[in-house]
C-alpha cells in the first residue's frame, strides 16, 4: 500500500493513454485474426499442489486486451504494492484501519495452522474445528437427540449477510455432498413470513436452530431468534430444553450466554474473520453439517490451495491478480458500471448472491484508507444468474444493449447428474461456450443480409446485428466438488482485494450500512401514533403517516 491515490500511480496514467490511443484498436475479431496464440497467451490453467485433481482454466483472451494493456495492468498491480498488502494480510497486520484488525479468514483454511498470534486467537482455530467436527459427527449420526429423543432433522440457520450467503450458497453448490435425510433451511429476512414459512412444516421436536452473528446484536438475527425460541417453547414448554435445539455462533459469548444458550453449545470465532469472509469459520457450521466435517475440511483445503496459489505466483500467472486487473480496466477506464457473474451449473444458483456482498459489500466505497474521496470508480455493481435461464430474460441487453458488462462464465465440465447420458449437461454447456463467442465476435451487417435476403427491411436488418466486441473471462472446471468450490470461491475473495488495494480503499469494513440501521431504530420507536412522528422530511413524514392510517395489524 502505498498511501498514493490510484489516478496518481504512472501505470495508471499509462493505461489512460492506452485507453485513449488504442480503444480502436482492441477489437476482439481483430485480435484473433492477428494473433493465433492469443488463447494459449492469455489463459491459465490453476493446479493445487496438494491435489492435481483440482485444476481449472481461466480463459481470459475474450478480453480488450493486447499485450501492452495486459502489461500496464500488471505494472499497476505492483505499483499499488499489492504483493506487500497480500504479505501484510498473511502475516495478520492490522490492514483492516478503520477498525484496527487484522484480516484472518485465511488461517482458517491453513491445515497446517501456520498462523500462531495466540493473543488474537488464531491459535484456537483447532480447537473450534474439533468442536465442529464432534458436534456435525453427532447430530448426522443421530447420536445427538432433541428432547424428546428423537434424532434431528431439520436445522435452521438464522444469520443474515455474511452470517447467511456463504452457507446458503456452499450449501446449495454442495447438495450433491449433503446427508439427504437432515434438511438444512435459512432464515434471515426480519419479515416475519420468512420465519413463518421455514418453519410452518418442521417438527419442534427434531428441529435445529443455529443462532449464526458475528456480533450478536444485529436486529434481524437476534429478533428472528427470539422468535424461533418462542415457536420452540411454545410446544416444549420447559426453557430447560433449548439446550439440545438452539446452538450459536459468535464472537460474543456474554450475550450468547444472555440469550439463554448455554456456552458448551457457542461455536467461537474472532473479531479478525469479516462476516463475508466467515464460510470458513464457525458460521460454516451448516455446511458442515450438511456435507459432513470431511466435506467442509475439503473445501476449507481447497481455499488454502488457492491462497498459496495467490501468494507464490507471479503476478502475470496470478488468477485472483489477472481477474482483478480485468476488472479495473472496464471499470476504470472504459466505465463499465456492473460485472455479471454466469455460473453454468445449477448448484451455483446462489453464487452471485454470495458476491454481492463479497464484493459490494468490501469494495463500495468513494473514501481511501487516508480518507481522501477518490476521483475514480471503485467497486462495481455485481449481479448474475445461473445459466441458460438468464439467456432468457436479460441477455439481450448483454448482446444488443447500450452499455458495456464485462461477464465471467463458469462451468464444470462434469456434471453430478449426467441425465439422458449427459444430453442436458452438453447441451447446457454448448450455451456456457456459445454465449461468450456470441458477445466477444458478433453477427456483422454482411452476415445478416445474407441470411434474411434482398426484400428485408433495412430496419430488420439493423435490429439484428451483434456488435459484439463484449468481454468476457470463461472458467471451466472439472467438477463442481467441496475442493473445486473452496478454490473458487477464495479466488474472487483474493480478486475483491487485490482491487481494494489498487482503489486504495479499506476492503474490510462496512460503514455504510450504519446510518439505515440507526435512523431504522428511531422510525421504529415512532410507528405508533402520527404525533410520534417527528424530526423527517416531509417525504419520510408522508409515507409514515399513511401507513399509519391504512395498516391493519
Ligand atoms: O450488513 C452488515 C453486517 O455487519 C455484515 O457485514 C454482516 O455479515 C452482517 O451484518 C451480519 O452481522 P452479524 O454476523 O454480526 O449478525
């Protein structure tokens, strides 16, 4: 880090001067034709020395790139000090400023359990695994028992944000893994109907609650809680039992313990775990369960593959550095607002989701670690589906639209359920490498007329030409699997913080989502009666006031 600002940096001037000479230039069609290496030039292929089962590609030759931007790109990285922030962060300097922390969810994945600050608690990180792995092993087994005995079969995790996303998404991405007869739900909407619908059909006496806050006082979680006690109580009676069906995991023991769960059954983890970079701690407890400790121990392995990966790779070899290059070029020099995130895998359906907050959440920020306001855009507005079902709503615009959307594609080429003799698979995956071809080369003017013939109007003709031009990185896997998954997943973690340190930005903390919650709490304590209503605009005022006279409660 070197305390400049971004725009100051001569790599980043360099890159204006590129974008400003040579945008005319980058065009993919021309880019192939001339060069027939380009997809052995810019792609990568990623190994896990651990385990050469886990190896993909990252194809990144669709992109508006020569050699030259590709270079000035790499000359930025280092000039931004990234190499020194990433050595910082791994040996748990407090890079997280605002808040004075270290930044750790990278020990957690360490099977080897390098990291020893005691003080802070990395060396507990054992410990808490063995607590996770007893626990999981219990309850999947059935030796843990509800009150009334019988084994249990539903868990609910009731978290929000990070306390949430990872879960769901490993969770989903990782059915093929789970224990089919324990179902894993969510809850994490403050709208009682979440809560409402989760658990309209689940049995008291075989349910389990995980309590999933980092701090235990956000307001969705620990209302949510209360009320999920209540529902409990409500058919056990005794408070005695909510030991064997409510468990937490927190970093604040007192108000666990406050909240009626005894400390036996607390999961710990440590201030140094952001809550979007948590999956790998404690609050993976319902992955664990899910998929089973030696699951989840793979996919914690897999991320630590990847992190060796980001640490001893050179920078131009480098996937999580060369995705996040990738992103600062559209983002930063030809203004690309969004970056579209296509899993083509079914079980990746909650992936995007999960980013969303990974990225937006770390790197939606306009003030720099020295609290100057930038004079460039930082993180973009992430968004994505699974494929194909997005070729069918918002593609068009991708193809045909006004505005640039840089997009990663992501496939496994097996698939875990190879129906009709992998028909549905091969064709889902004809789509994963068409869409891309289609984006990046076009269907030019000549090529329409040829086809639609001489009577057809010019206006036909124009509303169907691709521009194309439109870039795009392709990973492919071999299979989406608990390692796979792991590596993946700390990639874009690793990709979201080499483009914090360019930006110059504090990736690890959340201020903006403060001032809603505060002003939230006030409006809350006014809701009764329209004389409460005070100290708003008269927006804020209005809208108050005829919720008040049309609510039925
Ligand atoms: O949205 C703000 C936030 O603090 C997230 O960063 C976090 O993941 C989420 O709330 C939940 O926080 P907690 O785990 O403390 O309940």
């Amino acid at each position: 880090m070197s305390g400049k600002s971004a725009s100051d940096y001569a790599a980043w001037k360099t890159l204006e001067q590129l974008y400003a000479s040579d945008k005319a230039r980058l065009v993919l069609k021309d880019l192939f034709a001339s060069d027939p290496q380009r997809f052995a030039k810019f792609s990568r292929e990623y190994t896990d020395s651990t385990d050469p089962k886990n190896t993909f590609l990252l194809d990144f030759s669709k992109n508006l790139i020569d050699d030259k931007v590709f270079a000035a790109l790499l000359a930025l990285v280092k000039e931004a000090g990234v190499e020194s922030a990433r050595d910082a962060m791994f040996a748990g300097e407090h890079i997280n400023t605002s808040e004075d922390r270290a930044v750790l969810h990278i020990a957690l994945r360490d099977p080897q359990h390098h990291f020893s600050l005691s003080e802070d608690g990395t060396g507990d990180v054992p410990a808490v695994l063995a607590h996770i792995k007893d626990f999981t092993d219990k309850v999947r087994s059935g030796a843990w028992t509800g009150y009334t005995g019988k084994r249990i079969t539903t868990v609910v995790n009731i978290g929000i944000g990070g306390s949430d996303l990872g879960p769901v998404m490993v969770t989903e991405a990782l059915k093929p893994y789970s224990q089919r007869n324990l179902d894993c739900r969510f809850i994490s909407n403050i709208d009682g109907t979440h809560l409402a619908e989760t658990v309209r059909d689940a049995d008291p006496e075989t349910t389990l609650f995980i309590i999933a806050s980092k701090t235990f006082t956000t307001q969705e979680t620990i209302t949510n809680a209360t009320s999920a006690r209540d529902w409990f109580l409500g058919h056990a009676k005794d408070k005695a039992h909510v030991a064997k069906h409510f468990v937490a995991l927190s970093t604040n023991t007192k108000a666990v313990t406050a909240f009626g769960i005894a400390e036996e059954n607390m999961f710990q983890f440590w201030d140094w775990v952001g809550g979007r970079y948590s999956l790998w701690s404690a609050i993976g407890l319902s992955i664990a369960l899910a998929i089973g400790y030696e699951n989840f121990a793979e996919l914690l392995a897999g991320a630590h593959a990847m992190d060796r990966h980001f640490t001893t790779t050179p920078l131009e070899n480098n996937l999580p550095v060369i995705l996040a290059t990738m992103g600062i070029w559209y983002n930063d020099f030809y203004g690309a607002q969004t970056h579209v995130l296509l899993p083509y895998d079914q079980y990746l359906h909650k992936f995007a989701d999960y980013f969303q907050q990974g990225d937006m959440e770390s790197n939606g920020k306009f003030i720099t670690k020295q609290g100057k306001r930038v004079d460039y855009q930082t993180g973009p507005i992430i968004w994505g589906a699974a494929g194909t079902n997005g070729q069918h709503s918002f593609y068009q615009l991708l193809h045909q639209g006004t505005k640039l959307v840089p997009a990663d594609f992501i496939a496994p080429a097996t698939s875990h359920n190879p129906i009709g003799g992998s028909l549905h698979h091969r064709i889902l995956l004809s789509n994963y490498f068409a869409q891309p071809e289609a984006l990046a080369f076009g269907k030019s003017e000549e090529q329409v007329r040829a086809e639609v013939g001489a009577n057809a109007s010019e206006a036909l003709v124009k509303s169907k030409v691709f521009e194309g031009n439109r870039p795009s990185n392709s990973i492919l896997l071999p299979k989406i699997t608990p390692r796979s998954l792991g590596s993946l997943i700390a990639m874009y973690e690793h990709k979201i913080f080499v483009q914090g340190v360019v930006w110059g930005i504090n990736s690890f903390d959340q201020m903006g989502v403060e001032l809603g919650k505060v002003l939230a709490k006030n409006i809350l304590a006014q809701l009764g009666a329209p004389a409460d209503v005070k100290g708003h605009d008269s927006s804020t005022t209005g809208l108050i006031h005829y919720y008040q006279k049309i609510r039925v409660e």
